[in-house]
C-alpha cells in the first residue's frame, strides 16, 4: 500500500511540475591514444640508419659518415596494475658501411639488453642495463645509456581530434607533438603523429678492470613523424632526424698518471624504423 501510494505522489508531482528535459551530452570526439601492449608480445623492427657530421679529437676534425642496418626486438616482459609496462630492448647491426667515427669504429654487432619501464602514456620510469666488461664494453656502455635516456613519444592525457596538439617537458626534456590524422578502422586504424624533442645527454660510464672511464655531456633535438596503431598502440613506422651534439672525455689510467682524450662531436643520424613483425607474424611494408 505505501508502494502505491508513493508511486501515485511521484505521478501528481510529474503532472505539475515543469517537465525536466536532460541536456544532452555532447559526443566523445576523437580517440584516446595510449601504449597498451599486451604481456609476452614480441614485436621485430628493422632501422636505417644514416649518421654524417664531425669529430674533434686532440684538435684533429674527422669527418663522420656512415650507414647501418639494424633488427631490433622489443618483448613485453612484465605487465604492472596502473597499466604500465616493462620492454626488454635487443638490438643487432646487420650491416655497416664506410664506418668511421667513435661509435662506427668497432661497433659491437650485439648491442647490450636495456629494460625500459614505460607508463601508458609513454613516460620512462625506469630503466635497467646489463652489466658489461671488457675492452669493447665501453662503446656497449655509452650506447645502452644513450638508449636508456632517450624516450618515446609521450602520448596526451584525454582524447585527441586530428590537428590537436600538446607539450611534455620535464627532467630538462620537452616534446611537441600533433596528431596529424587518423585513418583505417577497427583494429587497423592508425595514428599519425609529428613530434618536435629535445633532450640533455649524459653519459658516466667506467670499466675498472681497464683503467678506462667516459664522461658525455650534450643535446640531442629530433623531428619525426610515427604511425601508431591505435588498438595497442604498437609503432608501426617512425622516420625522422635527430641532431646530436656532445662532448666527451675518456681518461685512461696509466702508470705515470690519467690520460685524458677529449672528443666532440656534431653529427645528424637520419632513421627509419619499419615494423616487419609481431609474435612471429609478418606486417606488410608501408
């Protein structure tokens, strides 16, 4: 009886009252972009890479130009509840021509394991490297941190419409970046998204068994252009040009006292990174 009663109130009530019309919310434009790879996914890309530019070492200029092929395998270790990710990072030269320059000269074919713990968004929030020895360690070294400092494309917070544009800066790093259009459906649907990137450079790296330390100091800038697929966020292609210029320092220790051999270097590395496989299946070339 009071249910009935109640229900008949609520009526009169509607009968008198101004009617309440919802205001009708507006539709969600856009997508909302995020790195979202699933555990255990291994993803094979190959890099192009094209380096010219110069060195100064003990007041000698070196002109620096070489070209490299590279396979690098990016494997989904470790899955966290906030939805970041740990990537085991692999890479191996194929193929290097007139190779001069300090990381041309001798480069080692297996590149040393880095571990990146990246965020949906993309921000690095830890890295780890495997401890290497040796007289050719001290390239692997000062390649693995290069490696380590270096980061992806930081994805916006929110969904973003084709033309849309936002800024990250933070640690002395800053990125400009724009989604430039969106196409394909479904599952195929892929992001493409310009980036502008600055970052600081620093490299301390030393192999006591040899005497040997590095101390790098620099600034690397990069524009590129990615093609992210939309459903994972996997980067299908990355073309751009990073700018690097640095200084550096390896002391060696000698009986009668350091030696010190200052190098600096100006270079511009030209990249293209194609994705030619995921969990063994090939992906058709863009």
């Amino acid at each position: 009886m009071l249910a009935v009663t109640a229900a008949l109130a609520i009526l009169s009530a509607g009968m008198y009252a101004p009617a309440q019309i919802p205001t009708p919310r507006p539709p969600v434009l856009g997508v909302e972009l995020r790195y979202d790879p699933p555990l255990g996914e291994v993803a094979r890309y190959r890099v192009s890479l094209k380096v010219e530019g110069e060195q100064v070492s003990l007041g000698e200029r070196l002109p620096v130009a070489w070209k490299a092929e590279a396979q690098v395998t990016e494997e989904v270790v470790a899955r966290e509840s906030d939805g970041s990710f740990w990537l085991r990072t692999t890479a191996r030269l194929s193929d290097v021509t007139g190779g001069n320059g300090m990381f041309a000269n001798g480069a080692p074919t297996e590149w040393p394991e880095v571990r990146l713990h990246l965020s949906r968004r993309g921000e690095v929030l830890e890295t780890a490297r495997a401890d290497i020895a040796g007289e050719s360690g001290v390239r692997e070294q000062a390649l693995a941190s290069l490696i380590s400092e270096s980061s992806p494309i930081i994805l916006p917070h929110g969904a973003v419409q084709s033309g849309d544009a936002w800024q990250v800066e933070a640690g002395g790093a800053r990125q400009s970046n724009r989604l430039v259009s969106l196409q394909g459906e479904g599952d195929s649907r892929v992001a493409r998204v310009s980036s502008v990137a600055t970052w600081p450079l620093t490299v301390d790296e030393s192999v006591p068994e040899l005497g040997l330390e590095t101390h790098l100091t620099g600034e690397a800038r990069e524009t590129s252009e990615s093609e992210l697929l939309v459903w994972t966020g996997l980067v299908r292609r990355q073309k751009g040009r990073t700018h690097l210029v640095t200084k550096s320092e390896v002391t060696l220790s000698l009986p009668d006292g350091p030696k010190v051999f200052p190098i600096e270097s100006n270079l511009t590395v030209t990249f293209d990174i194609r994705l030619i496989s995921v969990d063994g299946r090939p992906m058709g070339s863009r």
